[in-house]
C-alpha cells in the first residue's frame, strides 16, 4: 500500500468533509514529488554561502567543513540503508502471518522504507552538492592534490586571526564594545587586545567616513582588512608558545604524512 493510499484510509477518520478530503488527496502527488527535490532543511545556496563563508577564512579549512558535511551525510546514509534491509526482514516475516495486525504492521514498515528511501536519496544528493563544493574550493586556490596535515596545519593561524577580527568587527557593530570572549581569543593568539581594538575600530571609522562621503562600501573591504590583520599579527602567536612553553604548534613528527610543498 503507498503512502496516498494509507492517506486516503486515515482521512476515513478524519473530520474534515469530503470536499476537503478530496482538495487534499489530489494534491498529495505534487507534495510528493516536491518533497524528494526540495524537502530538506537547508538549500544548497545556504550551504554555500553561510556554511562554507561563516565557518573559515582559509580554502583548506572550508575543504575540511565539506570532508565532515560528506562524513555526516554518508553515516546518515549507512544507518538508513541498514534500517530499511532490517524492516524489509520484518515485513517479510510478518506477510507469512495472516493476522490483521501483521498486516498493518508490514504496511507501516513498508511506508517507513519508502520515506527512509527519500531521506537517503536526499543525502546522497547533498554529497554530491559538497563533493562539487569541495572540488570547486581546491581548484580555485591551487591546493594539490595531495595536500597533508602539514598543509593544513599552515593556514591555521591566519585563519584564527582572521576569525577573531570578524569577531571584534560584530561585537562593535552590535554592542560598541569587544567581548571578553575576543580578548581571550587575541591573548591565547598572542595579540594585545588593546591594539587590536585599536586596529578594528579604526576600520570601523574608515568605513564610516567612507558611507558618509557615498564612497562605493562592498564586502571585499572587510575581506581586505582581514586580510591585513592575519598579515600584521602572523607571528605574534610565537610569544603565545614562548609563554606557554611550547616549541612549536603542534607535533609535525606525528601529522598525517609530510609538508606537500615549502612552508
């Protein structure tokens, strides 16, 4: 029995009239079909832009969001795969039973295999969507084929002070003042939360006087002051490692394989 069908016998309960009945069983079909095209939490375009653009400010980092979004979606894959091969032995066994509840009980189980199914298909198509996001991320900023640990490792400071900027531009704009949670941030990246503060005001006056005269504002400007911070503060992690004890971040001797290209 599908899914229309145990519909129509559940509307027999219903009380709704049979014109509303009737409106809302010719209209199941296209749920349907939008369903298994559209029916997921979250578009494509939201993955791309807030997903991908929010999480990091380095390609590799973005790359690695892609891995984990592939990774969650196949374990969400496996698990759905051996529910429905478990239900489909259930229904089996039950078809040999002519009683009325081992009836209904297949076909509940039947109707849960079906939706499963969608769900499955559904996250079989966002691996793709993140597969092509990955591919895409890889190609346009040179990242090799054969990149390692070591690579990504590389990046990560950049990445974290570009982070903790966009973090103190937000709290300014929305609070006028940094989160104790910026400060700590800065301190354990080996920046002066006062100088720092400094720099992100700044910023923030310039952009100012720059929409008040009507000069062309877009966000490549923010890009642009991010980038001269993970610029200026690059090594200012080191006095972070001195103070802590550490002689270097991480242990390359135990990252998965060697440096792919010099450093």
């Amino acid at each position: 029995m599908t899914d229309i069908e145990i519909f129509k016998q559940v509307t027999d309960i219903a009380t709704l009239d049979k014109a509303q009945i009737a409106k809302i069983t010719a209209r199941l079909p296209e749920y349907k079909r939008g369903s298994s095209i559209i029916g997921h939490s979250t578009s494509q375009s939201s993955y791309s832009l807030q997903t991908m653009q929010m999480i990091s400010d380095s390609p590799l980092s973005r790359m690695k969001q892609c891995l984990a979004q592939i990774d969650k979606k196949y374990q969400a894959i496996q698990g759905a795969y051996y529910k429905i091969e478990k239900k489909k032995l259930t229904v089996e066994k039950l078809r040999k039973d002519t009683s009325e509840h081992s009836r209904l009980t297949a076909e509940e189980y039947t109707s849960q295999i079906e939706s499963i199914t969608v769900s499955m298909n559904t996250s079989l198509r966002e691996i793709g969507m993140f597969q092509d996001m990955y591919d895409s991320i890889k190609k346009n900023n040179n990242i090799p084929d054969n990149w390692t640990e070591k690579d990504y490792e590389s990046q990560e400071i950049s990445h974290m002070v570009k982070a903790s900027f966009r973090l103190a531009v937000q709290d300014l704009s929305a609070t006028g003042r940094v989160s104790k949670a910026v400060v700590e941030y800065w301190e354990q990246l080996g920046i002066h939360p006062q100088l720092a503060e400094s720099r992100t005001r700044s910023y923030l006056v310039l952009i100012q006087e720059k929409i008040n005269s009507s000069e062309k504002v877009t966000i490549r400007d923010m890009y642009d002051f991010l980038d001269k911070m993970a610029d200026e503060f690059k090594d200012s992690y080191q006095d972070a490692l001195s103070r802590i004890g550490l002689d270097e971040l991480g242990s390359e001797g135990f990252m998965a394989q060697g440096a792919t290209k010099p450093q």
